[in-house]
C-alpha cells in the first residue's frame, strides 16, 4: 500500500531521507542557471522498527530527551504512545539547525497522528500540539458473487476465488453470524451476493466499507440481509421481511475457520485419562492465540483457572443462560469478574491451558443449571425483534432498491471478471 501523508512544506514528499544542505543553497546563480530556492527543513521518513517506543524513536532520530518527552506527554492526549505498530511509516521534519517541526505517523489506512511544534507568543517557548488526523477516501458501490466449491469450501476460499479480500469475507460471516455455523453449515454450491462499499485513496483499493446487503443460498434456503436503521438509530441487519438478524447468542465464539473436534456427549472416551465421561460441551479446534468473543452481552461471573479445564471465563446472561470459555491461553483486557460484556466482544484467547491433547477452545452452554448441546441450543434460537410497522414502507422500498442494485452490480461484476484477467480485486 502506498504510504500517504498531509504534505509538510511544498515539495517536501519528493525527499525520502535526511537531506544535506548542498553548498548551492543560497549562492547566487550564474547567468542561465536555475534559481535554486533555500531548503527550510530536512526530515526524516522510516518505518518503525521492532521493539520501539514512541520516545526511544524520537531520541533515534536526535531529538532531546526533553523535546522527545514532551511529544510523547502531547501524544497522550489523543492516542495510545504504546500504539506504534512494527513497520508503520513515520515522518519527522527539523528545521535546519535540528528544532523540531513535526512528526507524523500512520496509525492506520484511515488515520495519521500528527504533533506540531508552535512557539507560545510571548514566552519564545515550545509548545506541542498533538491530533489525529483522518485519511480522505473514496468510497463506492461495488458487488461479487462467490461459491462454495470441493476445491474452496470455505468462505475466505471462495471470496478469494471471486477476487475479493478477507476482510469482506469476515464482514458477511458477522452478518449472518445468528443464521449460519460458517464451522459446519457450508456445502458445495452454496452461493453468495454481496453488495458493499469499495474505498480508494488516490485510485487505489484502501479497504472495504460497509456491506449494505446481501444474499446467502445455503443448503436449500435463502436467506436475505438488509443494512437498515434500527428502533435505536443505529445500523442494524434485518431479513427481508424486517425481521433482526441478530439472535440473542452468535453461532459461535469463534472466527468461522473453526471446526468442532469433539461434540457433545454424555459418554466421552477421555482422551487423555482413557475412562467414558462426560462432555458437556463442544471443543473447537483452534490454533492457540485465536481470538474468542462472548456469544451474547452479559456479566462476567468468574475468570481464572479451573483445573483441568484450565483458564476459563464464565458469562451469565438473560433467560437463565450461562456459557464458559476453557482451555484459553489468556483473556482480554477488561475481563474480570462483575464485568459487562457486549455480544461478539472479544473476551480470551484461545489455547492448550489445562490438561488438552491440542490447541482448542472447549464452549459450554448452561441453562436454568444444566448443560445442554450448544450446537443444537444455538440453533433454535428464536430471530430478533422485528422493523416497527410504521417504518415497513420505508424499509421496504429501502429493501427494494439495494436488491436491485446487488443485482444489476452482480451482473456487471461477473462480465467484468470474464473481461480481466485472474487476480482482478473489485
């Protein structure tokens, strides 16, 4: 990806290191010379290397210890100094005689933070001022089509057949994550249409927007999703009939990569102690470190070690439900007991804690104080709340026209990947 930043000085994005102050600068020139203008700044552009710190970066780079801590207290203020990620690009300008002008970082595709220095009339003291800074896009309508097939029979496998990335993969996964078990419910000729947004920079591909609707033909159903406003405001996914799409629990804890390796059972040959006991649970493969997400909001009520079971996190949520996360080779920040979690938050990491044969996640589901098969619980869940009838009409003549437009932009997609060559990204 091309690294973009706002512009320092006039010209200054045609230099790529320290420059020199050539002995030109400011002589006089000779009859039929170009005028060479005086350079008001040298920086410095660099990616950040592994291990570093905000501060230890300045100080790289000839910055006082003073200065460089005083950047770092302006950073505070509007984003993380621990934040700096390994090979992000950096941009530090100095005027000639090495007093700070500026220093830029990307934090991201879609910002950049920026501390200026500015000197505090009266005083002719330094004063940094810190910000960050959004990174225009270009955002535009785009569709696929994707199939399961024998040779791509996972979802990430046929967006990437169709020339689309995996984020926008796991977008349509989140989607329908209260409809489909992306773990075990794909088959060969499962199909999907997908109308989202594409975002360029400079007439370059950035990233994906939002999906805005979408068609699942899965094991002989159809199943329809509409991005449209909920009774709260915020964008919600709805069926085609306005019905929520989302469940009270998600079909899974995990990405959808995930395979059950042990189901359900009141008599489980163990595998480790070689006795029939029971598994009150599901085990999901998972390579250690794998993130794992609450399948609905609720309250942490115990985190720690459970024996053989290794770390867990226990969650209880409404209607009598309580789930519990083993085997985990840590948790996120915040979990702790008394603590409130959102659905689909992300709450531990998956891994081989306790006694386990290989890297997996055990998921539990309680109800009313008994275990009970979380594959077939999560299934029956019952859809969320439905659309106001005062607001059908308008959801859907709003159904109606992304409909229309996921397929006229199917249709141009499908001529246009016949038209380039493989490879070709929407």
């Amino acid at each position: 990806m091309t690294t973009r930043f706002a512009p320092l000085v006039l010209g200054m994005g045609l230099l790529a290191s320290v420059q020199a102050v050539s002995d030109r600068l400011g002589s006089a020139p000779s009859s039929g010379d170009d005028i060479v203008l005086a350079q008001e700044e040298t920086f410095v552009e660099a990616r950040v290397p592994a291990r570093a710190t905000l501060e230890g970066l300045l100080r790289q780079n000839a910055l006082s210890s003073d200065v460089a801590a005083s950047i770092v207290d302006a950073v505070r203020t509007v984003f993380n100094p621990r934040g700096l990620r390994v090979d992000q690009p950096y941009r530090i300008a100095r005027t000639l005689n090495g007093l700070f002008r500026e220093f830029q970082y990307e934090i991201d595709p879609d910002r950049f933070l920026r501390v200026v220095s500015r000197i505090v009339p009266g005083t002719g003291e330094a004063q940094y001022d810190a910000e960050v800074v959004p990174l225009p896009k270009e955002t535009t309508d785009a569709a696929l089509d994707a199939e399961i097939t024998h040779g791509q029979p996972s979802l990430i496998g046929a967006f990437d057949a169709a020339g689309a990335g995996a984020p926008l993969a796991l977008e349509l996964a989140d989607v329908f994550s209260g409809e489909v078990d992306f773990n075990s419910d794909l088959q060969a000729g499962d199909r999907f249409e997908v109308l989202f947004e594409r975002q360029t920079r400079d007439g370059q591909f950035v990233g994906y927007g939002n999906v805005k609707a979408a068609i699942i033909q899965n094991g002989g159903r159809r199943l329809i999703a509409i991005r449209y406003p909920g009774p709260d405001g915020k964008p919600g996914w709805f069926d085609e009939e306005g019905r929520s799409l989302r469940r009270q629990f998600l079909r899974t804890p995990l990405p959808f990569e995930a395979r059950v390796t042990s189901p359900f059972s009141y008599r489980r040959l163990h595998p480790i102690y070689g006795d029939i006991r029971p598994h009150l649970g599901v085990d999901f493969g998972a390579a250690i470190g794998t993130r794992v997400m609450a399948v609905a909001a609720g309250v942490v009520e115990a985190v720690g070690i459970a024996g053989d079971a290794g770390r867990m996190v226990k969650i209880r949520h409404s209607g009598g439900y309580e789930t519990v996360y083993l085997h985990l080779s840590g948790y996120a920040a915040g979990i702790h007991p008394g603590a409130r979690v959102e659905q689909g938050e992300l709450i531990g990491y998956s891994g081989q804690s306790g006694d386990a044969t290989g890297p997996h996640l055990h998921f539990g589901i309680i109800k009313n104080g008994t275990y009970v098969n979380p594959l077939t619980e999560l299934a029956k869940m019952p859809k969320g709340d439905p659309i106001d009838k005062a607001d059908l009409p308008a959801f859907d003549q709003a159904r109606d026209s992304l409909l229309a437009e996921l397929a006229d932009r199917v249709a141009q997609a499908a001529a246009t990947r016949t038209a380039n060559p493989p490879g070709h990204r929407p």
